[in-house]
C-alpha cells in the first residue's frame, strides 16, 4: 500500500512541478466530481471530457452505451439487443482505435465499407460481425430517436455507481472530491511583453500572449493521500475492467 501511495505522490508531485514551471495562472477550469457527465457518440462513452477531470477516459464504449441505454429507456437493455451490441461494439473499438475515425463516422459506413477498412488494419471481420453492425445500427437509430436531451446527461455519482453495479459509500464520494481537488487543472496563463520605443511612433509596444498550462495546489498531507487511495483504487478498477 505505501508503495502504491508512494507512488501516486510522485506523480502528483511530477504534475505540480509542471506546472509551478509554467507562468502564473489568470483563469481555472474548475471541475467537480457533482459536475454531470454527457455521453458522447464519437467515443461512445461519457468520459469524453477535460484532461482536468478525474474520470476523463475511464469509460468504456459496452458499459457505457448499456447505462445510456437503461438511463434513458428506463430499463435495461433487451438481452436479444445486448447480444448484438456485445458482438459487435469492440470490434469497433478496435478499427476505431487503429483506423483514428470516429464511432459516429463508423456508423455511417455499408458493411463493404467496413470490411474494407478492417482490413486495411489487419482486422478480419466474421459474417456473425458484418450482421452484427448491420443490426447495430439499427438499435443505434432507434435509440436515438427516443432521446430527448436530458436523456443524454447523467451525474458522475450516478455514473459511478451504475458502473460498479452499487451504490457508492460516503468514504469514497469523499476520496472522490479529495482525489478531484488535488487534480491537474487546466489553466490560462497570460503573459505580457513590451518592446523598445518604435524609431517611427515613439511609443513602446505591448503584446498580450495565452498559453494552456497545468496546474496542481500544493501536494497533498500523507493523510489525505490514505484517503485518496479509496478513490484511486475505484478509478483503477474501471480502467482495468
């Protein structure tokens, strides 16, 4: 345990380094772990998010369309639907991860299309996957044409908690926070420069330039690094699932 907490010190420390580097900060992108989560058909999770959020990329395209699914039907998935989803939606993710094109993009092709671009990515797709998409689609088109845009949003908790298949103890919505507070967050930096008078106008010039930066507070107490690992472990558990 000291060694995992070891650790993720040392790259929080790492990322506050980075950032203490950089010039000072005028503007936070401030992110919560109350904040909502809004799914995202190109990636087709809801972990789309900002490099400043603590969940950003945890999701996965199969839990992630299946809570989709349940959160805006109000039930779970048909299983003859699942099945189809199932057999198909990681193939996806492979082409989409080798090929660079979008979920959405996918969606749109014949299942010529597909096929040849599977194997231009040395992936061989089987007649139970070429039908599979085909019915994929389907299920993807009529599910959208029931979503109303609330359908498309859930909180962070929720999302959690329909990932672990439980409900989330206070211990861990608390390590959620501290493990959120003490993530890198994106920044604006300005920085101002003035040149010599000009040899035409007699005037100095001054330039405004913006930057992007990280920035970390101060690194957290051997304590809170205890607690945080509660949250730590959550979020590893998705990454690795």
């Amino acid at each position: 345990m000291k060694k995992k907490i070891s650790m993720f010190l040392f790259l929080l420390l790492l990322f506050y380094v980075i950032g203490c580097s950089s010039a000072n900060p005028t503007t936070l992108n401030e992110t919560s772990i109350y904040d909502p989560l809004t799914f995202n058909f190109s990636s087709m999770t809801y972990t789309n998010t900002s490099y400043s959020d603590v969940l950003f990329g945890i999701g996965n395209p199969m839990d992630d369309f299946s809570i989709l699914y349940k959160v805006s039907q109000g039930t779970e998935m048909p299983q003859e639907d699942y099945v189809v989803v199932e057999e198909i939606l990681p193939v996806l993710a492979d082409i989409k991860k080798e090929s660079n094109y979008s979920f959405t993009y996918l969606m749109t092709m014949s299942s010529e299309d597909l096929n040849s671009l599977a194997l231009e990515n040395t992936i061989i797709l089987t007649l139970t996957e070429i039908v599979a998409f085909n019915e994929m689609k389907t299920i993807l088109e009529d599910l959208k044409s029931s979503l109303v845009t609330e359908d498309y949003s859930i909180s962070k908790i929720t999302y959690l908690e329909l990932r672990v298949d439980r409900e989330l103890t206070n211990e861990e919505v608390e390590a959620l926070i501290l493990i959120q507070k003490y993530f890198p967050k994106t920044a604006i930096a300005t920085t101002t420069t003035t040149t010599s008078e000009s040899v035409f106008y007699y005037n100095a010039y001054s330039g405004v330039s913006s930057e992007l930066m990280d920035i970390t507070p101060a690194p957290p107490t051997e304590e809170e690094l205890v607690k945080m690992e509660i949250a730590y472990n959550l979020l590893e558990s998705l990454i690795d699932n």
